[in-house]
C-alpha cells in the first residue's frame, strides 16, 4: 500500500525555536491532514490542505501542500512547552476512497524550558 | 465540535476474555472508524462503517468484528482476545462527502494478560 515517510522521528528543540518537520511519499496525495497526540490521547486534528500549493496557518502553525502533491510540512513558530507530542501527517492517496487516510510514524516533538 | 467518546480510557482482560469496545459521536457523522497504534507501526486502520449496520474490512480485520446498529455509535468486538491484541485503540468518525478529516476519541489502552 501506499507510504508515507514522515521525519524527522524525534526531535529535541529549545523552547522559542522554529520547528519544522515533513512528510514525503513516492505517489501522489489529494488530501494532506496535521495530527498532534499527547501521551495518553487520541489525535487532535490541527490542519487540512485540500489543494496543490496551498498554505494554511493555524495560530504559531503553518502546513503546506506540496506542489508535487506528493509531499507536506508543518511548521510551528516561537515553540513553547504546551508543543510537546507526537506530530503525525495523513494523507488520502490519489485513487482512493474519500475515507482512506495513509498515516506517517510521526515526530516526536521534545521542548526544553 | 466533533466530540468522539470511547467507553473506557484502560481495559485489562484476559486471554480468551471477548471484549467489547464502544464508541460514540455527536455529529451526526456517516463513517466511523476503528484503528489500532502501536509502537513503531503507526495507526492501522481495523474496521469502518459508512453507515448503520455497513462495515468494511480495512488492513488489519482479523480476530475482530463490529457492530452498528445506530449511526452515532460503533463498536469494535475482540471474540477471543490474545496477547498480540494489546495495543492502544482510536475511533474516528467522518461526515459524508469528498473532505477526509477524521475527528479521534482519546483512544482506549487494551492490555490482555
């Protein structure tokens, strides 16, 4: 099936710190979706890009849809210690049903004070 | 806001125990979902349903069963619950149409002894 090469796995920033972090696959997506997961929570669904190109910001958030379609990043501004958790990237690949979501390993965002 | 519940947050059953997890949303979604995470495998998706008494199998539907009777509530059954079972289980649920957000529950952590 179709993967998606989400990296950095880890990442260990000082807080007020850029961060940026992306997911990349060999096919081409239609949809890319943004998930936060805090230690013993389900995922919490920060961003959508529906279109090529597009840029959508979400407060110190910003994603973009690659012009490939077949890449994404997040960046988050200024970090601060409330960041902490576990990034994820979805995406629905080109042909597949409106319910499919391939989903990336992760990045595991570390802040310190 | 979407809100998705799940019945329990800790379970711990027994080899052979048929457990029964339960999940309700608010939204008057069409899909819902069921997913396993774990540990270097991402989430993998078990089960959907795009509407009462519909399901489909996804990747990994193999030693379990659902159930919807009623649109706002899905259940995912293990009949005979083994060891490799422990995991952590996310719901999910969608409304109808070409967006791809999926909205998680907080997830329930299945241990079986």
């Amino acid at each position: 099936g179709q993967q998606l090469n989400q990296s950095p796995q880890s990442m260990f920033i000082q807080e007020g710190e850029d961060v940026s972090m992306n997911c990349t696959s060999s096919s081409i997506f239609n949809t890319w979706l943004w998930y936060k997961q805090e230690p013993g929570e389900g995922p919490v669904l920060l961003i959508a890009l529906y279109k090529a190109g597009e840029l959508t910001s979400n407060g110190r958030l910003t994603a973009q849809f690659g012009i490939t379609r077949k890449d994404s990043f997040l960046n988050i501004s200024a970090s601060i210690p409330s960041d902490v958790g576990i990034y994820f990237c979805a995406g629905q690949p080109s042909g597949a049903g409106s319910y499919q979501l391939t989903f990336g390993k992760g990045t595991k965002l570390s802040v310190i004070p | 806001d979407v809100k998705v519940t799940q019945s329990s947050r800790y379970l711990v059953k027994r080899t052979g125990e048929k457990v029964f997890l339960e999940c309700v949303q608010d939204m008057d979604h069409e899909n819902m979902f069921w997913y396993r995470q774990d540990p270097g495998l991402g989430l993998r998706l078990i089960y959907f349903s795009y509407d009462v008494k519909m399901k489909e199998k996804g990747d990994i539907p193999e030693g379990y069963s659902v159930s919807r009777e009623k649109k706002e509530r899905f259940s995912l059954i293990l009949e005979s619950a083994s060891t490799n079972q422990t995991s952590m289980y996310l719901c999910a649920s969608k409304d109808r149409g070409p967006y791809n957000e999926q909205f998680f529950g907080p997830g329930t952590r299945l241990t079986v002894l």
